[in-house]
C-alpha cells in the first residue's frame, strides 16, 4: 500500500502545539517496507491565513487539501487540529500526537501502522481522528 504523511513542523523540525494548517511546513514521509522514511518538505504558504468568524476557514483548508493531494499524502500528523479537520478528514486522516519529536512520532505510528493501513482499506472518506501517546485511540469527528 503506497502511504505517505504530511506532518506539520516547525522550522526547528519539531512539532508545536498550534493547528495543522499553522505549521511552518509540512515534511512528507513515505512508507516503506513498513517503516516511515524522509522524503521531501513542503513549505506551508497558507499558514498566515486568518480564519474567519466560525473558526473554520474553507479556503486555507482547500488550498492546504490541494497542495498535500498533489503529492499523494494519505495521513496528516500533528500536536493540534482546529476546526478544519471536519472539511480535510474527507481526503486524510488526521493523527494527533503528543511529542514534539518526529522521531517519537514516527516510532509511535510504525508501531500501529496497521490501524492506519486498516482505516485506509474500510474507508475512502469521513476518517476517524487517530490519537497516539502511549496507545492509539480512534474517534469519530463530529461535524456540529
């Protein structure tokens, strides 16, 4: 199964407690032989968008979803999801984690990969929020 993962980092390469689309960037892995490898980073050219009085903001979270569909990500990764999440788990699913380490996180998600993998072959759209820490925990995303 080709999978790739956008997860939202700082420019130090950790992740922050801010919402996915308020990432610096956006560093895409692939998996490979069941293990997640380094591929490339996208600059996130959308982070300063302000959000407008509903706390969803459609067009931040469309020009976000076109970007990572065009470089065939599956899977977004971060510390925090706002309320986009209800317009982008339609394309990917979400995963929140609590490290700030990518190395932390990547070890976490090689370690449930088949959840994912699972969610990916059941679903093609309306993906469950993954939550990592110790564990995994998967939740349904409201839409209210």
């Amino acid at each position: 199964m080709h999978l790739r993962f956008a997860f939202a980092l700082n420019k130090e390469n950790h992740f922050e407690k801010q919402f996915f689309g308020n990432a610096d960037k956006f560093m895409i892995y692939e998996l490979v032989s069941g293990k997640l490898e380094k591929v490339f980073e996208i600059e996130n050219e959308c982070k300063d968008e302000a959000f407008n009085n509903t706390g969803i903001d459609e067009k931040k979270a469309e020009n976000i979803t076109k970007k990572l569909i065009a470089n065939d990500v599956k899977v977004i990764v971060s510390k925090q999801f706002g309320q986009n999440i209800k317009l982008v788990n339609e394309y990917f699913i979400p995963i929140k984690i609590f490290s700030d380490n990518p190395d932390d996180a990547i070890l976490a998600i090689n370690n449930h990969i088949h959840w994912i993998e699972d969610e990916l072959r059941n679903f093609s759209s309306g993906y469950k929020l993954f939550i990592i820490k110790s564990g995994i925990l998967k939740i349904p995303i409201e839409n209210n």
